[in-house]
C-alpha cells in the first residue's frame, strides 16, 4: 500500500493528515508546535500518526509540507547577512528602493526605512554592462571584480546575491559571477536574479533575491535536518515543500529558491479548501483559516484561489508569486486586554501561543483569550482532541472575569465581547478580499476550518451574508489536507515589454513556446511525464505609461486582441475606469503542474436526516444575551442527510463546530457540514 502524508506547521499546533492513495481513507492528529525548532514536532507526530494508523516507515511515498520556517526567518529578523553584487554605479539600489510610503501622509514623517537585508558595506560593485538590448556594452573585468570580493570575506557574509544591469536580458556576467564566488568564496551559496527573477525593474529584482539569499542557509539547514530525521526513520517518502502559490516544490528546489517559501503556511488551507470546494459543488469560496495564533482570509473564484504577484511579510514584499492571503493577528490564543488609557477591550494580535497558551489549556496562562471566552460560553466543551486534551473551565472563569471586573460587565457579557471583537477583526479581513477587490460576498460559500474556525464560521457567515458556511471534515488539520493534495509546480518568465501594436500572435507564441520547453523540462527532471504535465500561461498587462500591471490568465487559443480585450474589462473591474491608449505585454509566465494526487474523497453513510445517534447530551450556551439549550453531537456518528438544529455544538477530534440559534448545519454525501439560516 502507498500513502502521503501532509503536514502543516502553525504556531500552536502542528496538523498531520495521511491519506491512502488507493482508497482516500484518511488517519489525522494534531500535537503542539516546538517553535524553537519545529522539526521536532513534525518529526515526532508523523511518528505518532503513523504508529497509530498501523503504517509503516516504508509505506510512505510522499512527505508533503507546509512550513513557516522562511517566514519566521524574516519576521524574527533571524537571516543571514548576505554580500550584495551589482553594476558599478549602482551600489545603492536597496537604499533608494521606491518612493512608496505605506499608510498615510503622515507615514512620511512617522514610517521607520526598513534597513535594507544586504548593508551597504557588504554591497560590492562589479565593472561590467549589459545594454537594454542584452548586447555586452562593457566586459566583465574580473580581476577588479576579485578585488572586490575580499571586502565580502572580511564582512563575514553567509550568502551571497548578484543582481546586474539587464541581465535579464543576456545572463552571461552574472553566470560567470557565479563561477568566480565559488573559486574566491567557496561554500557560501549564491543566488543569481536571472535564476531567482529574470524580469524588469532591477529594484524589485534585487530585493527578491536579496530575500532569497537571506533566507537560504535558515530554510537549507531545515530542509537538511527533516531529510535526515526522515532517513533514521526508515523512510524513503519523496520530501517536498508548499510554495507560496500552492504548489509544491521539491526539497532540492527549495534549499536554492527559497524566497518561494515565504507564505507556504497560509497556502495550505487554501490548497484544502480547493479541494473541498470541488467535492462539495461550491466554485465560488471565502476561505476563513482561523488557528491559535492567527487568522488567513482567502478567495476561490471558479475553484481557483487568486494569485498575486507579490509575497508580503511585514514590511517586506518581493516579486514572488503567491496566493492571495491576507493576515490577521486573531486566533484561540488571541490575548484580550483593557488598556489602561482607553477603557476599550481589545483582542489580540498578541497570542498565548502554544507555550504557555490560554488558561483553559493548564500549562500557566492566566490571561483572557479568545479560546477561554468560547470556554464560558459554552462553546467549548472541556474535552479536546478526542478526549487527550481537557480544558481547564475555573481558570478560563478566573482569566475572562479579569475583563469583567476591568469593564463593569457580567462574565458572560464580558466573553461575548471578546467573541465579537475577534470576529469583527476577521470580517475586515474577509471584506479585504472580497468587497475590496469587486466581489460580493454574498455570491459565496464560507468555509471554515483551522482550529478555531468552525467555532466562528457560522457568526461570519452571518456578517458577510456568505451561505452556506462549509464546515469540512476535519478542519482543524485542512491546512495538512491540502499540503497532501496538491501538485509539484514549476514556473517560469520572461520580460516581453512590448505594445499590442507592436506585436503579434505568431511573437507572443514563441516566447510562450520557448518558456514551456523549460518548465516541461524542468518538471520531466523531477518525474513527471509530459502527458501528466498541466500547463497554465499569463500575462501582465498594463496601460502604456502604467507603473503597474494586472495579471491574466491566457487559456489556449487567445489572441493577442482577445487578451487586450480581457485587460480592459478587468481593469475596469477592478478600478471602475479604463485608459484609451494602448495595452502593452509587460511579462509572459508559464505554470507547469504535475500530476494530480490520485485521492478520492470518501463518502459517508446516508442517514435518514435525524442526527439522534450522534446526539451526545443536553447542553447550555450563552447565546443572543441569554442562556440557550442546546445540544452537543459527535460528528463521527453523523450520517449524510442528518440536519442538526442549532444551537447545537459538532465536536470532533481536531476541532469544534458552532450552529447558532436559528440555522441549522446539514451534512453532504462527503461529511461536509453546510449551515444556513433555519
């Protein structure tokens, strides 16, 4: 037998998901995250699952994960200090950057420069140019270059970047760059921007491969340890990494690119929900991944997620590919406080984390969180994880009545404060890729999952107007679930830069050719064949004059004229105008997708529409300003058809599902639970 197994690292919990490639059956767990080293408990609990399930070592054939490890690296500040190479003249490129200032006009006053990742003294030049055109206008001169080179040594860089003048258009320096490191600085890894970018503006290419080299020896060294602990295991699973767009990568791939890890976390709920979405019928999805820590917000229109063409990771946002997430600081551990300035509860970003976390959980925290308001209330009842993890309801009492007594309120008023305010926090989010962008929530499904999300799912699907809310099987370990069923994929791009009038069909088709040899290359070297290979072009399109573009996918058969058409109406779409000067081909991009997972999704029993069997016992929760009876469910007993009444509570091993007061949760043929209103 061969199974695959996903797992996702979150900041509380670690989700681990082994499904079985022939039947789609699945085995799922959940252990804390060890974030001084998150090895170990991806280590540790895929032992555990697996000795669980009754799987052997060897029976594994994919290790699939999502990780945090390269977005962690940046937001600690924990990277490497990289040497920077560039076209004599141009030694400043980081610290001129753009002129853009995030927030508003006070932001110019008040916004602190990030400091660039490569110093200014570690930034050497190399006499050399490349025209527009990629001809040589200036050769290399390598012995000054090799002078050069030992001011890198002497400030101890531990990567190195090279990002020239036009090499975009002719690579033949930076590739010999490369050569010359290796003889002058051997061991230290280099990243060349025709590898990492090849596109225009030499700012943003710079910066990405910048990021990439600041990352690198964090994410190898990762990558590296989870390779050997899988081999002392006894395991010969093929090890591959969640991109920031939701493909996969493999191991190889990201010890050499890993600035394409930065959002692979968030990437694998989304991912899940992709899937989910195809077996329930819903093509039109808000996603709402809520876990201990935070909470990521995502839209699937026509089961695609929205891509980006930009990574963002606090203040940082390179040229990388990714989906179209956005953060918030809200999840279970989400810390609220009364400050003392204000008199106004406020719930997170801090978060209790895994160590010591929320009261309820009994390992020394006492302040008020988000998962101990849910515990008063009711919500949650006391036994977790299939009943390995008991919460502790005195000390949730003991932490939310702190806010109560801060605000003059009862303690069930105080907790239903606390909920709505993190759900408040997560409607912005959720309007933020929605309304934001032109679409109407109310043209979507909601789904729910992480953790915490089902608890919350039905309160938002409420503020968004989002029916029906989807509750997946398993939702807290989703985000697993996806990172186990998606697909390797390799992309590749190349500047064009021209006017649609200056242009054609047969111009543009050969650049998409020539790009689609290398990506089906690429991806033949790593297994797939070429009639396994699914491939994807696009396009960013800009008005000539724009210092921006939008990005469109090019189905087979467009035309240069079709997609100047597609351009306008989605310009207009997204900023309600268009210009009447014509569209230019800023840069051409080929997506090569390898084989899909060969899993099913199982089907469960049908019942005859009463949940009775799977009704545990009565219940009382704090709902609308007043105790309700309720009723609690195990989801495992629940057959295809049952309807269940809110109020009620689902639980199950990983997580807890809420239905309100007058709507009701029906299960589908896969288990999905859909709430609507009554």
């Amino acid at each position: 037998m061969s199974y695959r197994l996903g797992v996702d690292v979150g900041g509380t919990f670690t989700d681990l998901l082994v499904i079985d490639e022939a039947t789609g059956r699945t085995f799922r767990d959940k252990v804390p995250s060890t974030p001084h080293d998150p090895s170990q408990a991806v280590i540790a609990g895929a032992r555990q699952l697996c000795d669980k399930a009754g799987i052997t070592p060897g029976e594994l054939s994919l290790f699939l994960h999502g990780t945090t490890v390269a977005t962690n690296a940046v937001l600690e500040h924990k990277i490497a200090r990289v040497g920077l190479i560039v076209t004599e003249g141009y030694r400043h490129i980081l610290q001129i950057a753009r002129s853009l200032v995030p927030g508003g006009l006070a932001a110019w006053i008040v916004w602190p420069k990030p400091t660039p990742m490569a110093p200014l003294e570690a930034t050497i030049e190399a006499p050399e140019r490349i025209g527009a055109d990629g001809v040589v206008v200036r050769a290399l001169d390598e012995a000054t270059l090799r002078l050069n080179l030992k001011r890198l040594a002497e400030e101890k860089v531990e990567a190195i970047t090279v990002c020239l003048i036009n090499s975009y258009r002719n690579d033949v320096h930076e590739r010999r760059i490369a050569e010359i490191c290796a003889e002058e600085l051997p061991g230290l890894p280099v990243s060349l921007s025709v590898d990492i970018l090849p596109e225009m503006q030499e700012y943003e290419r710079a910066l990405t491969t910048v990021a990439n080299s600041a990352v690198r020896p964090t994410v190898s060294r990762y990558v590296g340890n989870l390779e050997t602990e899988l081999a002392n295991w006894g395991t010969s699973a093929k090890l591959s990494l969640l991109r920031s767009d939701g493909g996969l990568m493999t191991a190889a791939k990201s010890r050499t690119a890993p600035v394409n890890l930065l959002m692979s976390g968030p990437a694998g709920g989304v991912a899940g929900a992709v899937w989910i979405a195809k077996n329930s019928g819903h093509a039109n999805v808000l996603t709402l991944d809520m876990g201990g820590t935070s909470t990521d917000v995502a839209l699937i229109e026509d089961f695609l997620p929205r891509l980006r063409r930009e990574t963002s990771v606090g203040h940082l946002t390179v040229r990388a590919s990714s989906l179209d997430v956005k953060t918030v600081g809200a999840g279970g551990g989400s810390i609220a406080t009364v400050p003392e300035l204000t008199k106004a509860l406020r719930v997170g970003p801090q978060s209790a984390g895994a160590v010591p976390g929320p009261a309820a959980y009994g390992r020394g925290g006492e302040l008020p969180t988000v998962t101990d308001a849910n515990v008063v209330l009711g919500y949650l009842p006391e036994n977790l994880l299939g009943g390995s993890f008991k919460l502790d309801r005195e000390a949730s009492t003991r932490a939310v009545q702190t806010i109560a007594d801060a605000l003059g309120l009862s303690l069930m008023e105080a907790a239903a404060g606390i909920i709505a305010i993190v759900n408040e926090t997560m409607y912005g989010a959720l309007r933020l890729v929605s309304v934001a962008q032109g679409y109407d929530p109310r043209d979507f499904a909601l789904m729910a999952f992480g953790g915490a999300g089902p608890l919350h799912g039905n309160a938002m699907g409420v503020l968004m107007g989002s029916w029906p809310v989807i509750i997946p099987p398993s939702p807290g370990v989703l985000c697993a679930y996806g990172d186990a069923t998606t697909r390797l994929r390799v992309d590749a791009q190349r500047s064009f830069n021209k006017l649609v009038t200056q242009t054609d069909d047969a111009e543009v088709g050969a650049v998409i050719d020539e790009i689609i040899a290398q990506v089906g290359a690429e991806l033949a070297a790593e297994g797939v064949a070429r009639e396994d290979q699914e491939l994807r072009v696009e396009i960013d399109i800009r008005y000539a004059g724009q210092a921006f573009e939008v990005p469109l996918y090019s189905p087979p058969g467009s035309t240069v004229a079709s997609l100047a058409e597609r351009f306008d109406a989605e310009h207009k779409r997204l900023f309600t105008f268009n210009l009447s000067v014509p569209q230019e081909l800023v840069n051409i991009r080929v997506v090569a997708l390898g084989k899909a997972a060969n899993v099913a999704a199982e089907r469960i029993p049908t019942g005859d529409g009463n949940p009775a069997a799977a009704r545990v016992r009565d219940h009382d929760m704090w709902m609308d300003g007043r105790s309700q009876a309720g009723a609690i469910y195990d989801r495992s007993k629940l057959r295809a058809g049952d309807i269940v009444p809110g109020p009620a509570i689902v639980t199950e091993m990983d997580s807890t599902t809420l239905v309100l007061a007058g709507h009701v949760a029906r299960v589908d043929d896969f288990g999905n639970l859909l709430i609507t209103p009554a």
